[in-house]
C-alpha cells in the first residue's frame, strides 16, 4: 500500500520527512502504479514550495477562531440531539445528529 500522495499532500514542512530518514529501509522494487512524481524540480514540490510562504504568513497549520468556533459548534449540536435522543426516544434526534 502506498500513501506517498497522502503524505505529500498533508505534509507542508520538511519535518516529517526528515523524520522519516531515520527509517529508511531500502527503494521499491515494483515500479509505482500512478502517474504522480514527487521530484523536486516537479510540479508538486514547486507547488508546495511557492505556496509554503503565503501558508505561513496567513497562520500556518494552527486553526483559525472560525474554524474553532464551527468545530465546537458541530460537537455541541452533536450531543445536544444525542441527548434528545436518549432522552425522548426519538430517532428523528439521532438521525440529525
């Protein structure tokens, strides 16, 4: 199984990367089965390079209040039906949540 577009896509600084150096064991034997290459000089990694400046100066991986306040509010309507749910026996409740 190959994650190797999962990793890149989800993995802006260098950090992770370099992290998995220590783990290296040897290069594939089978050749990939995608027509996406990761070189340095390639699409992808000049993608990432150009963007990683703007990423950076608009907050970076940390997420926004916004972004807090929907994700709190999500998990609050979540338990708030749940409860309903449980409390009135009513799948309509559980179904929305």
């Amino acid at each position: 199984m190959d994650i190797t577009e999962s990793f890149e896509c989800s993995h802006f600084t260098q950090l992770p990367e370099n992290l998995l150096k220590k783990f290296y064991v040897k290069d594939i034997t089978t050749p990939r089965t995608t027509a996406f290459t990761f070189k340095d000089d390639g699409f992808f990694r000049t993608l990432k390079r150009k963007v990683k400046p703007i990423w950076e100066k608009n907050g970076g991986s940390a997420p926004t209040v916004q972004m807090k306040f929907i994700i709190d509010s999500l998990v609050t309507a979540f338990f708030i039906f749940m409860f309903s749910a449980a409390r009135y026996n009513n799948y309509y409740f559980a179904l929305i949540a």
